[in-house]
C-alpha cells in the first residue's frame, strides 16, 4: 500500500487492541519515575493552559498538570468537563479560559493540548495570538481527514459530519500550523490517530517529534513528559528544535525513521 493511501486511513485494529495494556504500563512507569521527573528542566514558571482529549476531562490531564506544577508552572485545566462538542459557545469558553489566564498571570501562555486537545489548542492560539507563548499537541490529528482516526465516526456521531464551529466559517484551516512556535509530539505505535496525520510541515517555530508510547499513554509517558518540560523552559523568543542530549538520547527514534 502506498504512503498516501496508508496517510488516510486509521491506525491498525492491532495497534488500537494494544493500548489499554500499553498505556497501564507507561502510568506504572510514570508513577516509578515520578521522583526523578522532578528532576527535569524547570523553566520561568509562565502559564500553562492544558486541554483533554476527546471525551476526556481534566482528570486526565492532572498527573500532567501536577508535574509542571511541580516544575514551578502555573499549569492549569480548562474546567469545562468533558471534551465532547466543538461548539461556538466552547470555543468562546476556551477563549475566555485562555484570555483570563493570560490576564490574571500578565504573561502568555504555552498550551498543551492531548489529541482533540491539540488540534483545539493550535486553533484557540490562532484565534487569539497576543495571548499564546507556544503550543505543544499530543498525538493530535492535525488535519481536517477524520478517516485517519479510530473514533472519527464517534466525533461525527457526536458533532455531526461538519461541526458547528465549522459550518461558521471557523475552524476551516485545520492543516495551517499557528503563528507561533508549535511541537507535534507523535508516536508511530499511535492505535487510536494515524501517526502520518499528526505531522506538520517543519519550519521555523516548528517541530515534530517522535516518541515510543501508546495514544493513551502519551499524557503520563515519561518520554513525553521530557520533551513537554524542554519545551516549557525555553526562554520566551528563543526557540529552537528538540535535541535529546547525553543519557536520555536512547528512548527517543531517531530523526530519519520519520520520513
């Protein structure tokens, strides 16, 4: 099968059998690590906005948040329940989720978003880009193509074929990355989004890059968590690509099996 065909179709049914035992490890091995995670970059302590994934809420998102707390952030959850409709009253919330933080903090905030969360979060900083410092996504499916997911017939169930959002003219440019520096964390063993579909064109401000961990697992994958705090802790308008250095180099793929 052709790269192009394989790009829009969803992830294996093997891969997506997998991740529920996969992700039980990569939380076991999050709580194992905890102690050392401490240990990991600490940046300026600016905002953090994280947003759940596709009918998840906050809960998901506090062993994550929890961490960056710990690192001196002010990380925080959306506080709108369940990530299940893309609605313009949820687009206004999360607007004005970000907005209040952006103003209760003076700073910009760096958003991190899972999955669905991902594709909201680099949306959201389009929307309002004064308020955005970066956005790192999760294993999101950064495209408008639903085939390339396992739970693309559910959002439709849920959303309808095109979503409200959508059907106001917003929402239109899912394939344009944000005016500001954005990280795709992807993982080719992804069983729920096909990892090909999680790729945006490099550039500058932009990166993708690849983990060995489970959709479920990417939020507590100790991996994960080290490119998310390398992230955060760069000094504001002094990006620059993810370089895994000295020990921790041997858990991340190497660079050219993306292509």
């Amino acid at each position: 099968m052709s790269t192009a065909a394989t790009a829009h179709r969803p992830p294996s049914d093997w891969l997506a059998f997998t991740e529920a035992p996969r992700a039980v490890f990569e939380f076991a091995s999050f709580l194992a690590l905890r102690p050392m995670l401490s240990f990991l970059p600490h940046g300026d302590g600016h905002p953090v906005l994280v947003l759940p994934g596709f009918l998840a809420s906050d809960t998901s998102t506090f062993p994550l948040r929890n961490l960056l707390i710990g690192l001196g952030y002010d990380a925080v959850g959306w506080d709108l329940g369940r990530n299940v409709q893309i609605t313009e009253t949820r687009v206004k919330a999360m607007g004005a989720c970000l907005n209040a933080l952006h103003k209760r903090t003076g700073r910009k905030v760096s958003i991190v978003g899972w999955s669905l969360g991902g594709l909201l979060a680099r949306e959201l900083a389009k929307l309002h880009p004064d308020a955005v410092r970066q956005v790192i996504s999760l294993g999101s499916p950064l495209t408008g193509d639903r085939g390339i997911s396992k739970v693309g017939r559910i959002f439709e169930a849920l959303n309808g074929p095109v979503p409200e959002v959508q059907r106001n003219g917003r929402f239109t440019d899912l394939d344009t990355p944000p005016p500001m520096p954005s990280t795709s964390i992807f993982t080719k063993s992804d069983g729920v989004v096909q990892w090909r579909g999680s790729i945006q064109p490099e550039g500058a401000g932009r990166e993708n890059v690849e983990v060995l961990a489970s959709h479920i697992g990417l939020g507590v994958n100790p991996t994960v968590m080290w490119v998310i705090a390398d992230r955060l802790a760069q000094n504001e308008g002094e990006w620059a690509p993810f370089e895994a250095k000295g020990f921790a180099a041997w858990a991340f793929p190497d660079k050219w099996a993306l292509h």
